[in-house]
C-alpha cells in the first residue's frame, strides 16, 4: 500500500488516472477522510493524474500527538508529492484544505493552479463559524449512537432538502467517516491549526491562478470569507454557487466539476 513518512509521521495516499497526465492533488477538510473527494476524484481521473491522501491524523495515516499546525500538513502533501516524483500539481482544498493549500503554495514550489473551495485565509478580519454551527458540531444530544452523532454533527455542512432527497447517499457517507475520518485525537489536534491559521498577510505573493469557490448559504465558513480571499489574491477569479452549503463541492458535484474544467482551460 502506497505510504510515506513525513518527519516520522506515516501518510497514505492513493494514485488514480494516467501517471503521464497533469496532477490534480486534493486536501480534505478538519476531520474528514479521502472519500471527501470521490465525486470530483471520479470525474478527472479519466483525463488527470488524480492523487488523494489522508492529512495526519486522518484515515489510514498516523496521527501523531496534537497539536498539529497548518505549516506541518503542508509539509505532509509536499512528502507525498515528492514521494509520487510529482514536479507540478493542480492543488486543489477544501474548508482546511484549503488552508492547507494556500500555506502549500506559499511555502513551496509545486503548485502551479490552486482551487480554494470553501475556505478563508484566517486573520483578523475572517468571518468566523457562527456559534449555532459550532454548537451543532460540538454538542450532541444524550442517548445518540455512533451513526446518529455523524449526521447530527454533519448537518450544518449540508441544505435540509440534499439530506432529506438521498438518505441512501447520506448512509453511505456515514460509513464513510467511519472508516476513514479522523479520530477523536486526530480531530482535535487538526482543529488546533484551523484555529491557528492566518496567511492574509502573505497572500499577496502569490502569483499562480486561483479560482476560489463559495456556497452562498454555507453555515460553517461563511461566504464573506471568498470575498475576502478575492481582496488578497492578486489573481483570484470567484465563482458563488447559488445555495450552496459547507459540502457544496458534493451536493453541486457536476456544476463544481464543470467550473473547475473551465478553470484549468484558461489557467
């Protein structure tokens, strides 16, 4: 199974498409394991090299004692494309990932695109998680069981009508996060350098092309946040996806999909 160690922290990382093609590289957010990716994973890997890994903490990688920073997981997706013998990658992150992502451009030379779904630079001037989201998150109800505290704690991340429309779609992706989230531990310390994170005063240096994409009615990042990541980029293009939640990447799959192609053609 296809390993590397980062610092002797253990990652796992998966390979999908023709090796010879351009590499599409996706970040997971806080907690969330590779499955995160597998509508987009599913629509590039006929045309790209697609690579998806788990961050430290996550799925079959090692999770370390917390707390874990930003910096460190962008050294973890720098071991992994290193480790492939990838010179160059589309990057794309999603909610951490996408922090990930920005700390990654900025820190290293691979990233010729970035994708930032979903995301904020952090800072000062960053609209945070609203309090009712956090309380959805962090405080579940007595008496619910394994499969019910996941759905419980996801529902913020998606609309009502996606989760009431495909109750066999979301009791797969409860197995899912089963398998392949991250644990307790691992959660909590990746949470630490979410908190921690802060690249507005850097951004200013980065000079490949960015597509940043927002749901509008996300509920755990804000759509301010796009704006704001717009104000720093010096070349960002925004795309608002019209109603879309936290998870809009997943719920407006084929739309995400489709901008994300058109992006990479006019990159």
């Amino acid at each position: 199974m296809p390993f590397t160690d980062n610092d002797g922290v253990s990652l796992f990382y998966e390979e999908h498409g023709p090796t010879d093609a351009e590499t599409f590289v996706f970040v997971e957010g806080l907690g969330y394991g590779r499955w995160m990716w597998r509508w987009q994973r599913e629509a590039f890997e006929d045309d790209y090299h697609v690579v998806v890994w788990d961050n430290r903490g996550t799925g079959k990688s090692d999770t370390p004692d917390g707390p874990y920073s930003i910096e460190a997981m962008a050294s973890d997706l720098d071991a992994v494309l290193d480790a492939i013998g990838v010179e160059s990658a589309h990057v794309v992150g999603a909610s951490m990932g996408g922090m990930i992502a920005q700390q990654y451009a900025l820190e290293y030379d691979r990233a010729t695109t970035l994708s930032l779904l979903c995301t904020t630079p952090g800072g000062e001037n960053a609209v945070p998680t609203p309090p009712e989201t956090q309380d959805k998150m962090f405080n579940v109800p007595e008496g619910y069981d394994e499969r019910e505290e996941i759905r419980y704690k996801m529902s913020p991340a998606m609309t009502d009508e996606f989760a009431d429309s495909h109750d066999d779609l979301i009791a797969d992706i409860v197995d899912w996060r089963l398998a392949g989230d991250a644990t307790d531990a691992g959660r909590e310390a990746q949470a630490v350098a979410v908190m921690n994170f802060d690249a507005s005063d850097r951004l200013g240096e980065l000079s490949m092309p960015t597509l940043i994409a927002h749901g509008t009615d996300d509920r755990v990042l804000p759509v301010e946040n796009a704006e704001l990541l717009a104000e720093l980029l010096p070349h960002a293009e925004v795309e608002h996806f019209g109603g879309g939640p936290h998870l809009f990447f997943i719920e407006q799959s084929a739309a995400v999909n489709e901008r994300l192609r058109t992006f990479l053609d006019d990159a």
